[in-house]
C-alpha cells in the first residue's frame, strides 16, 4: 500500500499526472487542475509549484526561491517545507523519491 | 443585473443509454433514446465553444459515456484545448484497449463507480450480471494505463454497512479518491426512497468513521463524504450557485443549469445546437431565472448564508413546495423543514424492499 509523502530536505516534489498547472489566458492567472476541484494559487504558491519537477530537491527549490526572492534561506525553509506537506497530504503533490506517481 | 463571469467546469451527459439500472441514478425519469443524442461533429462543436468560454473541466458522463464510440476523439479535442476531462464510469464496458486508447486521446482522470464491496450487492443494486468482476478489472486497467483513479460509492439502506470495506477496496486498487457520496433523493432516487433512504443515526455513524479514517489515511487516499441533505442542517450550494460558475449538456444539446434543472417546466431551455453557447451562459431565461441572490424570497433574502449556499436546490425547492423560487426544504430556516423530516423518517423507517430500477420507458411519477 501507498504511504504518506513526508517532505525532507532530499525530496523531489512532483506535481502528479493528474495535477496540472497551466496559465489561464483569458482570465490572466494561473489555474491548477485536479479530479474535481479548480484552484487558484497566489504568485508564491505558483513559484514553488513549478519548481515542483521531480529532479530538484526541496533543498535546492528553497535556494533557488531564496535567491529569486532575496530573502535568506532559513527563513523561507519551513513555509516552503510546510506548504509542501499540506499539499502532500491532499495528494496534489507527491515525492519522486519515493517512486511514486 | 452584472454579467456572469466565465463558466469553470462543465457536466457532459454523453448519452443516457446504460447497461446498468441503478435505482436512485441521477439521470431524469425520462430519459433520451439514442435517436436524439447530438452526432459527433456536433459535440465537438459544443466543446470547442466551451473551451473558449473558458471552461477548465468536463466530465464525460451519461448514462455511461463509453457506449459513445466516439469517446476518443471527444477526449482529444478536450485536451487539444487544454481542457481537464473526467470520465465518469460504470466501466463494464470498457476493455484494456479502449482504457489505453483513452489515456493516449490525453484523459485526465477515471471515476469509476461501485454499487456494492462484493458481487451480491453490486448485481442486485445495478441489476447487471458480473458488474462487480468487471468493474474491478476495468479498475485495474485504468491504474495499469497509468490513470488516476476515484472510487464512486452511492450509499443507501442496502449497502450502508459497506462503508468500511468501501475504503479497503479504494486502497487494494489504488486509487487516489474516494467518494462515499450518500444517494441524494431526486427523481429515479425520489421514486424509490422508501426502499433506500437510510435512517438519520446511521448516516452520522458513517460521518464518524469517515473522520477517523481521513485522519487516519491522510497523505494516502482522499476521502469525499457527502450526506443526504434530508438530514442537514443547511441546504448544498447546489452548483455553487444556479448559473454561477457550472452548466450541465443533455444528450441531445440541451444547455441546463444543473442536470435536472429540466424538472422546473417554466423555464425556457436553449440547445446548444440552436444557440452560442456564450449567448446561453450569458443571457438565456434558463440561466438568468436564479442567478445571484435577487430572486430570492424570505427567509432567504434576509440570510447571512445566502452567499454560501444561495437557498439550495431549486429543483428540490419546486419538487417539495410547489415554488421552485422557494426556501429548499433541506434548510432548517424553511417552513418545510420539519415536513420533510418527518417524510424522511417514515420513508427510512417503512423499509420496503421493491426498487423501481432505471429503464428508459420505465414509468413513474417524475419527480425532482
């Protein structure tokens, strides 16, 4: 049986096959599609989840936001690592580490 | 009145031809023959404009979807688009071939729906010799194709007990959501209610193992509950609002608010054949009738909770009260709440067992 993705500093956090992400041209923002649900993330959320490809770690998302944002890595570790896991836990992103998909 | 945003999703009833015969399905009382569903060209035209209205989600869904043969290349036209597609399935039908025909058209997701945890149930509730068999390896296929998968469970007197078991079979095949979706008392469901509506303490024991087991599975399997709105405090936000962010297509073109907005014959239907659909969305009788809050009536008008459940379901409104701009009876605030309580009860606690089963030609009085 499938376990629960707990988010460490070597995951490599994945949007799953049936989560997509894609930009909304007529309503000028970002949609992400999921079985039964439509949402839309906020600029942060999107800037995670397209580092979100399977080969970066939560490590290295983090150092790459952390430059991007200008904001020193500690201090975006745990939001970024708390976002991920409460989207884990809704199944809306998943771990390659653990091969799963 | 504003005009309406852009519509997000869309409930696509491909036909209403079914191998299966469930007693509570929500299709209406009278149903389509084949001779009147729209022909391929057609629905790809009604996709392409949903597309550029700005719809995100189809569900492909009937009857059963996959007696259409041109499912493949509806599902391509959708994705084409970048529209998200959900095929909702009995799935007795469907082969290892036509499951990998559609994952490569570029199908997102398979709901596949499940009348009972064991084979007994199944056949007896969708009247369908080795329904069970066939639906659990078309469940597999789908998981094999690489495709999402959720579980559908209708629950109702006669499979109730099942709940547990319902979350083991959702896990053994795989699946990443669940539906314990309790029936909802409309039309084939309404007729039959006295052989499936369960009794309110058995729905808030379901409501409590529900709970732990999300608890217990979170990360793992997603859990949906719905209850019977008989039994609920406040109505549904049925649609999330009438004409606010969803529209329904019957088999041969007709545009509907919801799928069985067709219950409230005063309203003036468009097809989508005769009509643009953004003209529909936009400016048709059907849709404007209830959209927003300004048709309200007390106790509507004046409740706080108007905007997070806009007086409920208008066709459970019409079908209990007589007014389909009425109060829904399932809010405590109705005058017809403590009616429809006490049918309620009567009809869980009368417990005959005949079922009316779903057929075209089947007759009954249609009710909402």
């Amino acid at each position: 049986m499938r376990e629960r993705a707990i988010i460490e500093p070597h995951s490599q956090p994945a949007l799953p096959r049936y989560v997509r992400l894609q930009f909304d041209e007529l309503r000028q923002c970002w949609a992400l599609l999921a079985p039964e649900r439509v949402m839309w993330p906020d600029e942060i959320s999107v800037d995670i989840l397209k580092r979100c490809d399977g080969r970066a770690t939560t490590d290295a998302i983090v150092s790459d936001l952390a430059n991007d944002y200008a904001a020193p890595e500690d201090e975006i570790r745990q939001d970024v690592t708390t976002f991920l896991q409460e989207w884990a836990d809704k199944r809306l992103v998943v771990c390659m580490d653990k091969a799963e998909i | 009145m504003p005009a309406p945003g852009p519509p997000l999703g869309m409930l696509a009833e491909l036909t209403h031809r079914c191998p299966l015969q469930c007693p509570y399905c929500s299709n209406p009382v009278d149903l389509l023959k084949s001779d009147a569903e729209l022909d391929t060209d057609s629905w790809l035209e009604v996709f392409t404009q949903a597309a550029d209205l700005g719809i995100l989600q189809v569900h492909l869904s009937g009857g059963e979807p996959a007696l259409r043969q041109d499912l493949e290349a509806l599902v391509a036209c959708l994705a084409e688009r970048g529209v998200y597609t959900n095929l909702i399935t009995a799935a007795v039908t469907l082969s290892e071939q036509r499951i990998a025909d559609l994952a490569a058209a570029g199908l997102d997701h398979v709901q596949i729906s499940f009348q009972g945890t064991n084979p007994e149930t199944t056949e007896l509730i969708s009247h369908y010799k080795g329904a069970h068999e066939k639906k659990l390896r078309a469940a597999r296929w789908v998981r094999d194709a690489g495709l999402p998968l959720t579980v559908n469970a209708p629950i109702h007197r006669c499979n109730f007990d099942q709940v547990e078991q319902f979350v083991d079979l959702a896990l053994e095949l795989d699946a990443d959501r669940l539906e314990i979706a309790n029936v909802q008392y409309y039309g084939w469901a309404y007729l039959n209610r006295t052989a499936l509506l369960p009794g309110p303490e058995e729905v808030a024991r379901q409501a409590v193992f529900v709970e732990d087991a999300r608890e217990r599975l979170t990360g793992i399997l997603n859990i949906d509950f719905v209850t019977p709105d008989y039994y609920a405090e406040y109505p549904k936000p049925c649609m999330g609002g009438w004409g606010n962010d969803a529209m329904a297509i019957m088999p041969d073109g007709t545009v509907l608010p919801c799928h069985a907005a067709q219950t409230i014959t005063s309203l003036n239907f468009d097809r989508a054949t005769d009509r643009p659909l953004a003209e529909i969305w936009n400016n048709s009788d059907a849709f404007e009738r209830f959209r927003g809050t300004e048709w309200m009536q007390e106790p509507c008008r004046s409740c706080p909770r108007k905007d997070l459940d806009f007086g409920g379901c208008r066709c459970q409104a019409l079908a209990l009260t007589g007014d389909a701009a009425a109060t829904d009876p399932a809010c405590i605030k109705s005058p017809n709440h403590d009616a429809l309580r006490r049918m309620a009860t009567r009809a869980s606690e009368t417990g005959s067992g005949e079922l009316i089963y779903r057929r075209i030609g089947s007759q009954g009085e249609p009710v909402a």
